[in-house]
C-alpha cells in the first residue's frame, strides 16, 4: 500500500481524517500549496490528477505572462 499519488511526474500525498471521514492529500514538492479531498480512494485518485492538470495550466499561463 502506498500514501503516495503519481501522475504526470507530480506527487500527491494521501492522508485520512476519521474525524471528517474524508481521505485528503496536497501536491508534494511544490512551492504552492494545492490540495485535494473525497469520500473514496478512487475519488481522492480523481481529485489529484483534476489538481495536478489545473496546476499545470496555471503555471503555463504564468510562464507565457
């Protein structure tokens, strides 16, 4: 089992709030702060890699600024 999210060469951590019963994570080795949460383990997959692509776009769009 990994705590670890991969795609598009980003990393996502994977953490678990019993107390909200949510799984949440945040993009690792960023210098912004993007994070990302779901009821479920897959949803949680799908809300990284949305994250990971809308952060991608950003930093293109600051690039090209």
């Amino acid at each position: 089992m990994s705590n670890l999210l991969e795609y598009k060469g980003c990393q996502g951590s994977v953490e678990v709030s019993l107390e909200d019963g949510i799984l949440h994570g945040k993009i690792l080795r960023i210098t912004d702060l993007v994070t990302f949460e779901a009821q479920t383990p897959e949803g949680l997959r799908r809300a990284f890699k949305q994250q990971v692509d809308e952060y991608l776009i950003f930093c293109e769009e600051e690039d090209d600024a």
